[in-house]
C-alpha cells in the first residue's frame, strides 16, 4: 500500500521505504518579502520561486517525522522595572500628528497557464499537478477520465502572519496549514505539462517579457512610498515616466541573460505632483516617492486593486465637544 510521505518539499507517496528522500530539513523562513528554508541558502521573492527551491537533504521517506514549525521570533526579554521620581504635573495637549500606517498590497493577479495538457507531449510518470494546492501525481498508464483538479486560481498572500490566496477568504498562522488549504475552485483534468512552451512570451530581440511584479507601499499624510520589486533593472536604459496626474508609465529591461523587461501603465488609486515624485533604482526593486496631489489616504496603490474595506484617518482629528 502506498504512504505519503511527510517531508517538506517531498509530499511523494511511495511503496519501497528504502526509496531515497529528497527534501529540506529546516522550517520555512519569510522575511521583508524574502522567501527560502532555514536549512539552506537561498532566497527568492515569489512564492511560485520558492516552492521549486531544490531540496538540500538525501534521506529516507517517513510518515511519523513531523515537519519543523514555521520559525516564530523570541520575544526580547522585558527590562527590571526601574524607580523613577514623579515628573511634575505639567498640562500638554497630546499630539495629533497622523501616523503613517504600512499599507498590505494586493498581489498582482496571478497569470494564468496553459488551460490544458498539450495531448502531443508525453507526461512523465509522477508528474505533480502544476495548479496550486492540487498536488496529485501522474500514475503513467492509468486512464485520464474522470479526473477532478481541485486548486487555488488566485496568488498565495502572506501578511502580519496570516496565509492565505487571494482567491478564497480562508487565512491561517501556520505554515503547514496554509499548504493543505483545500482548493476553492474545480476542474475536470488536471493541468501536469501545459502546453509546453516556457513561462513569458518572447519579443522578437530575444527578451523575456514579464506580466506582473510584486509591489507593496506605505504612507504619509503627503506622500505614497511604493516598491516594485524586479531584481537586476538596467539604470542606463530604464523608464520612469510620471506621464499625468494619474498614470505612471513603466519601461524597465534588466541585465539578466537573456534580458527581461517589464513594460506598464500603472493606473494609479489617485492624482499625484508630476513634478514633485521621484524614483530610485535599487538592486531589487523600483523605489517611488509619489508625492499626492489631495493628500488623501490611498487604501490601494492602483486603481484596479480591489479595495481591503478599511479606511485609514489622514490629518488631525475633529475636537470634541
């Protein structure tokens, strides 16, 4: 009878327990966007990425090994309570200055592959389904029908510690409750090789043209500070237009072999000072410096994101009487 085996990153059901294991031993860490395993070195931005990170580890399969917890930060410890002398008396009026409040931004809307298999291409045996939270393996020789592929069509979101897919409303804390979140949407075959082609289409100067790129920003009473998250953008031939009040137009190529290029109207949630916002182009991202136009509160950075429902006070706040 087959098992499952309980690794991360190896979910393979097996029959020969001295089959060999591949898989990471260590927790998964996410930090400042930043997504790898503690037990080895690296990092990647997309959640897409850090799920085909290769495992560092050779072993045997378990079904009674417990994945480690998601690493948790230790509270610092507090500090012995020290005797001060009461401060004089003193009237103050308590300071009304708005606080910038980090914004959590949508996650682009996740591109979608290949609806189906491509029925020229052979479909290794073991293949996993490539729809997230399907995870069912190709059994070669075994008929196709009435196949059922339950998925995730949105993005995975990860924000203040809970996890989720923007999808569905279900949110969890840990890490190996976000991976067995039951798909919200169903389909009759499952999705093993696509059409085969690679991810991005091509232009006709060989470069990868990218759909969509993380972003993420946060606020001040007079200014909107975003990121756009693209590793390797070439300074010299890159684009940053603030094109009108509402539109920032976007032309970024990187160094990568073969070259990628982002290219996008970004619509912006509203009017900004042309004149005024500025850019820096860092080694993994677009910094914008968006100065606004109205100095109201932005709950999204572009107008096409959907709204979060909470609404966030700019400016003083009214006496009451």
């Amino acid at each position: 009878m087959a098992q499952k085996c309980v690794h991360q990153a190896c979910g393979k059901s097996y029959t020969d327990p001295e089959e060999e294991c591949h898989y990471h031993p260590g927790p998964p860490i996410f930090h400042e966007g930043q997504k790898g395993w503690k037990c080895c070195k690296p990092r990647v931005l997309t959640f897409d990425e850090f799920l085909a990170i290769p495992p560092c580890t050779t072993g045997k399969h378990s079904t009674t090994d417990a994945p480690p917890a998601l690493e948790k930060p230790q509270p610092a410890p507090e500090p012995a309570p020290t005797v001060a002398p009461a401060p004089a008396p003193a009237p103050s009026q308590p300071s009304r200055a708005p606080i910038a409040t980090p914004q959590a931004s949508a996650p682009p809307p996740a591109a979608e592959v290949s609806d189906s298999d491509d029925p020229a291409l052979e479909i290794p045996d073991g293949k996993t389904c490539r729809r997230k939270a399907c995870g069912q393996q190709h059994a070669a020789g075994k008929s196709r029908d009435g196949e059922k592929c339950v998925y995730h069509p949105g993005a995975p979101i990860f924000h203040e510690g809970s996890k989720g897919y923007t999808c569905c409303k279900r949110r969890v804390l840990d890490f190996d409750e976000f991976m067995n979140i039951e798909g919200c949407k169903t389909k009759s075959r499952h999705l093993f090789v696509g059409s085969g082609k690679k991810k991005g289409a091509g232009s006709a100067s060989g470069e990868e043209m990218v759909d969509n790129v993380r972003h993420d920003f946060y606020q001040t009473p007079t200014s909107v500070i975003a990121s756009i998250f693209l590793k390797k953008i070439n300074k010299d031939a890159a684009s940053v237009l603030f094109s009108d009040p509402t539109t920032l137009t976007l032309d970024l190529p990187t160094t990568d072999t073969p070259p990628k290029r982002y290219k996008k109207a970004v619509q912006l949630f509203a009017p900004i000072d042309t004149e005024q916002s500025s850019f820096k182009i860092m080694g993994t991202k677009l910094e914008l410096v968006l100065v606004k136009a109205d100095g109201s509160s932005w709950p999204v950075l572009r107008a096409d994101e959907p709204r979060t429902g909470e609404i966030f006070q700019v400016g003083k706040a009214g006496k009451a009487t």
